[in-house]
C-alpha cells in the first residue's frame, strides 16, 4: 500500500513528464544530433543513395559563429529591440494607468480598440502596413502628397526599423496594457484615497504608488517583449517581397528558416538555432537572477 | 468512468489501426492510387484521366508555389512519404534528384523523347541515360509592351538590347514619371533567362565533375547592362509582385515586361484594365539579327522514389506520358492550367487558342513557337536554391544601392560554389 502510494505522484507527472519528453526534449536532442552532423555527397551528388550523413563534431558551430551575417543579424535585431520594447511597454503603461483614471469615460471600449490589433495575426498586420508603406498605392502618401510633402521611405535602410517596430508595437500594446491594467486592478483602492487625502494629484499617485506597486508585472511584460523580439519573423518575412533591402538573413530565425528550408542545410541550420537557443536562456536566466536578486535586496 | 476511458482507448486503438492498414502496400485488388503534388490546377485533367483509367486513379492535391513545394516535397521524402508525382521546375530537378526524391523511370517513359525538343529533354535527364521526369511547359522568353503607350510616345519596339536601353532613355526624357520596366532581384529565374540567351550555361557537368558558370563572360554582360541602367535611373528598380508594380503596370508608369509567355495570365490579374493593350514582341537580341532567348520558368511532372519503392512507378509513368503528349491532355493543360505546353507537336497545334487578354495579337501562339525555337538550352544543378536565394539579397543590395553589378553577380556565384564544396560535390576550378 505505501508503495503504491509513494507511485501516485508519478502518476500524475506522468503526462506532463511524457508531453515534455516527446515534443520539448526530443525535438531540441534532434537539432542537437543534426547539429553535429552533415550531409556529404560523392561526385556529381545524382543519383540513389549520393548523400551520406557523416559526423562533423563542432564544424557547424564554427560555420555558424564565423558567419558574419549572424552577428550583423543580432546586431539588427538589437536595434529593433531596443527601438520596440520601450515604446510599446511605454504606451501600454500610459494607457493602462489612463484607463485607471477614476473619470475615464469609455473605459470597456477603449480597452477593446487597444487590446484589438493583438488579435490580428502577425502576418495579416504585416500585409496591411506592407501596403500603406508602398508610397505608390498607400493613402498615407497620397495625402502628404497632396499637401506638398513627400513621405518618409519607410521600406530602406532606417526607415525599415521604423517600419517593422510600428507593426508589432501597434500589435503588441494591447496585450501588455490588459496585463498592466489586470495589476493596477488589484491594487487596493484604500492606497488612493489615503494618498488623495494627503494632498496627492493623480499624476503623482501614478508615479508614487502604483507603478511601484506593478514592478512584477512591468518585469514580466518586459521579459516576455524581449523573448518576442528575439524570435522577430513573420513581420520581416512578410514585408521581404516588397522591398529590396530585407535580405533573407535580416533576423538570426530566418537566417535559421533560409539555411534549413530553403536552401537545403538542415544540419547547419540546426547548429545556428542551438546557438541561438543557447544565448536565449542565457540571456533569460541572468534576467531573471539580476531582477530575483534586486527583489530580494 | 473508467469504463469510458477503456472504451476510448479501445476506439482509439482501433482508429490506430486502421490507419496503418492505409498507409500499407496497395491491395491487389482495385486500382493503383497515385497522388499527384502541382501548383497548376489539374484536377479536371486528372478526371479525363481517371474517367478512361479506371485501373489507374489519380489524386491531385494543389500546392503552394515552386520553391514551397521543392521544400515541402523534399522534407516529406526524408520522412518516406509525399506524393507519386510532382510539379517540378526545370531548374529544381537536379536538387530533387540529389535529395533523392525523383526516380529514374527510363524503362517506362524513354519513348516519350520524340515528342520534346533536345533542349528540354535534357533537362529531365540531366544528360544521363535516366529520366527522372516528362516535360510539362517551356516558357521562353519575350518582350511585352503597352503597344499604345510606345505609339503615344514616339517609341519604337526595339530589336537589339541597344536599342532596348536607347528606348529606356528616351522615354525617360519624354516623360520622366515612367519608366521603360523595372529591373527586379526577387526572381532570378529571369536574370537566369537572360543569361542563357546571352550565352551562358550557369551549371554543367563532365563526368563526375561540375563546373559552376554563374560569373561566366555573358552572364557579366548581361549584369553589366541591367546594372547601367539603374545605375543611370532611366530604369526603375523596384521588385516585382508588389501591389506597387501592380499599380505602375496598370496604370502605365511601367511600360514594357520582360518576361515569358506565361505572362498574359500575370498581366490579367497584375493589371486587370489594360486588356487589349498590350503586345508580345521578341526578346531584343545581343546582335543584331539573332533570334535567341532563354527559358524563365517551365516545368516537368516528376516521378517520387516513393512511387518506385510501393511499386506504382510504371503507372505514374504511364500517366505523366498521356498527361504531357497526350493532344486531348494537352489541349485540357491549356485550357485549365493555361500552360505553353513543351511537347513540339502541341506548340503548333489548334490547343492553343489566342490569350484573353491580348485580343490584339490573334498571333500570339504562332509567335511564341517562332520564338520558342531560339531557345537556349540551359544547364541547372544541385544547388540552384542557393544560388537563386543569394541572387535576391545579393542584387536586391546592388538595385537599391545602384552598385555594381557584376560585384553582385560575383558574390552570387562564390557562394553557389562554397556550398557545393561544402557539401562534397567534385567541382571544377
């Protein structure tokens, strides 16, 4: 009987354990196994049975780390990043605590025409800016046109960024102002009236009380935006046909995407997206460790 | 509760089953059930087929463009599945048959030779004894142009590339809104095209040796003088299949296309209000006189190592022969999947029936076997996908930045062959 008892909790990690194994670890011990592998053809490479998977140790790791379009791409991504996070996390702190406001009017439906875009898929949002950035067919440019000024060309060089960080901030503010608001919410309206009684304008509630009483979830919504950013590639992808200067490998994943599926290499490719899975967790963890660390401080 | 949950497994292993009988040999009864992957609608072909055939049943299940599909077809025979037959571009043919994926049916469909040019043939035997598919549709290359436009602004069709920039020019001095056409970097295929009529083979091979040609002297000319062009702004230089090159075809800022005889169809849909409007010319030549032109496009029906491995790659066979040489076949491609169909005999046949949309050239068909019969042969291999994709990038960077453009082609050319010495492939120089 006990040791039946003792074998209930497996039990039950059963599923979640089995889930884990066959569509998390598997997969990455996969990528791993490809990554240290590689296709080798003899002679002409026609023909049945002309390629031959060989072992190749670290060779892809260095292929991939000595590409310099990698780190440029890193580089790009960066840049996005560091243009995207804080002015969406910025507008959906602004909107929430606007929401907050006790005389808001209007509060479901503005919080439904925000949260709104979050629920168009990436790649529909991608399309309908891709058109409204084409000069010769956006109504945008028709107008500052007519009115005597010529757009900015928002499809090259930096005028891309722009681009791209409008897409996903007029996606991604929604989501992270519900999550913002869900927290400002949950504070204790005792806190205002106290503060209001000591002669505390709004302004100054917003800046004294609840954004410090909304730390956990201004962390979270900035971990999760970051880890979004890094994965930045149905919004590129989408707009690459319609301009000249999105090269296949702007972003570390569609440089992943071109090695693996368009151009064959699915070794290297996998090697490409261990690094970069390998810089991810890093990069999450010391986060984590350094705003752990700060709490408990 | 339980009991349920039982009976669920119970079901479920049942289903489990079921399903593994299906993906088993074909019983020996019934006919043979062949899949068919295409991008071209040939569903209704497939049902002539299926209406006379009844020992031999074909699927078809439409697909995504041609690059998606190589991709997918590829991945799915790692898995050792996909389909019997496939829709493959001339130039993918050497990459499915290096990854394995098409299967040498010579014994089945060798006497479907007589019925293609030498050119195409080649081109689905690889210059080997094999033949790993039948030629569907060839598409050779020509000029279009806004007849009206050219009238309105003094402009006349010009026959040599000299000419073809002298018009470019002068257009642009008429009116400087416009432009003659675009170049544009996110398809190859053309600039591949070019090439061939210019002279260059990008891939060949000499016993188990390749040889890449990619930088070769005419494909340098012909990047040189589409470089010049932008570079002199009496060109456009932004990329085809935008809502945007939509607009200037349509609305006249672009006046002329390179491009193959498949264009009408393009033309209809790109530019729905200039039917009538428009005229197939010849591709203007290198020198004066010739009647060259190269290939953008064109494709075969290939058949899997999967068909051959579950024993169905006679049928298959049998079916891509009637599907491509076949005149009633041929006649329903035309009209269903409006292909320029690559068997010699069809070219000149009553199938083909003046395009909708150039009511204006009741010729059309017979120019374009005219036309046809300049074509150069092209050389395609292994690694055509890297060549194509670092053409986009590399080219898309020289268009906007109006750089050189033999530079560009370089870059195309050295990654092309580090990716093949990479791989193991025996490569020359």
């Amino acid at each position: 009987m006990a040791h039946t008892r003792r074998l209930v909790p497996h039990g039950f990690l059963a599923p979640a354990i089995v889930l884990f194994g066959l569509f998390f670890a598997l997969p990455i011990g996969y990528a791993a196994h490809l990554s240290l592998h590689s296709m080798q053809v003899k002679g002409l490479g026609l023909g049945r049975n002309a390629r031959e998977e060989v072992w190749v140790g670290l060779d892809n790791y260095a292929t991939a780390l000595a590409d310099p379009e990698l780190l440029a791409g890193a580089g790009r991504v960066l840049r996005y990043g560091a243009m995207l996070v804080p002015t969406m996390l910025g507008l959906a702190l602004l909107f929430a605590l606007l929401l907050d406001l006790p005389r808001t009017r209007f509060r479901a439906f503005s919080r439904l025409a925000i949260f709104l875009p979050y629920a168009v898929p990436g790649i529909i949002a991608s399309l309908l800016w891709g058109f409204l950035y084409l000069p010769s067919v956006s109504p945008g440019y028709f107008l500052l046109n007519a009115a005597g000024w010529s757009g900015p060309d928002l499809l090259h060089g930096d005028g891309l960024f722009l681009a791209l960080t409008n897409i996903s901030v007029w996606g991604g503010t929604g989501f992270n102002m519900i999550v913002i608001y869900t927290a400002l919410r949950a504070v204790p309206p005792e806190l205002y009236e106290s503060a209001r009684l000591d002669g505390c304008s709004e302004a100054q509630i917003a800046w004294r009380i609840k954004i410090p009483l909304i730390r956990p979830s201004l962390v979270l919504t900035f971990f999760f935006s970051t880890i979004a950013t890094l994965q930045v590639f149905a919004e590129p992808m989408t707009l690459r046909p319609l301009t000249n200067s999105l090269t296949f490998t702007w972003s570390p994943y569609m440089k992943v995407y071109r090695d693996a599926f368009v151009q064959g290499g699915l070794h290297s490719a996998a090697a490409t997206a261990v690094v970069i899975a390998a810089v991810t967790l890093l990069l999450s963890f010391s986060f984590l460790k350094l705003v752990n660390r700060r709490a408990a401080s | 509760m339980q009991r349920r949950t039982a009976l669920a497994v119970i079901a479920l292993a049942g289903s489990l089953a079921l399903t593994g009988c299906d993906g088993g040999a074909p019983a020996a009864t019934g006919p043979v059930e062949l899949t068919m992957w295409s991008w071209a609608s040939l569903q209704k072909v497939a049902e002539m087929w299926n209406a006379d055939h009844p020992d031999i049943k074909v699927t078809v299940q439409e697909q995504g463009g041609g690059d998606e599909l190589v991709t997918k077809v590829i991945t799915a025979a790692k898995a050792g599945d996909g389909p019997d037959l496939v829709q493959a571009e001339y130039q993918m043919i050497p990459t499915l048959v290096s990854n394995d994926v098409l299967t040498d049916v010579a014994e089945f469909a060798g006497g479907a030779e007589d019925s293609f040019s030498e050119s195409v043939w080649k081109q689905v035997t690889l210059g080997s004894p094999a033949v790993y598919a039948i030629p569907q549709d060839t598409a050779p290359l020509a000029l279009f142009y806004r007849e009206d436009l050219f009238t309105q602004f003094g402009l006349a069709v010009p026959k040599t590339w000299t000419e073809f920039a002298e018009t470019a020019r002068q257009l642009k001095q008429k009116d400087p809104n416009r432009a003659l056409t675009t170049f544009s970097s996110n398809d190859a295929g053309l600039f591949a095209g070019l090439s061939q009529q210019a002279g260059a083979t990008w891939w060949q091979t000499s016993g188990d040796t390749w040889k890449v040609g990619v930088d070769d002297e005419s494909s340098r000319k012909v990047a040189d003088f589409w470089g010049g062009l932008v570079k002199d702004g009496v060109i456009d230089n932004q990329p085809m299949y935008t809502p945007a090159w939509n607009k200037a075809l349509n609305d006249g800022t672009q006046i002329a296309w390179v491009s193959a005889v498949w264009a009408p169809g393009t033309l209809t849909t790109s530019a729905p209000d200039t039917k009538g409007k428009w005229k197939m010319a010849p591709l203007p030549q290198w020198t004066a006189g010739a009647a060259k032109t190269g290939s953008w496009g064109g494709s075969a029906t290939g058949i899997t190592g999967k068909a051959a491995k579950d024993g169905k790659a006679q049928a298959a066979a049998k079916f891509a022969t009637w599907l491509n040489t076949d005149p009633k076949a041929i006649a329903a491609l035309v009209k269903e999947a409006g292909v320029y169909p690559a068997a010699t005999a069809a070219q000149s046949s009553g199938a083909l029936t003046t395009p909708e949309f150039f009511p204006n050239q009741p010729d059309f068909y017979a120019l374009a076997a005219d036309i046809a019969k300049g074509t150069a042969a092209a050389g395609w291999g292994p690694n055509v996908n890297v060549a194509y994709n670092t053409f986009k990038d590399a080219f898309g960077k020289a268009a906007t930045e109006k750089s050189s453009f033999p530079a560009a082609l370089r870059t195309v050319h050295e990654t092309t062959v580090a990716d093949m010495k990479k791989n193991g492939f025996k490569i020359e120089g």
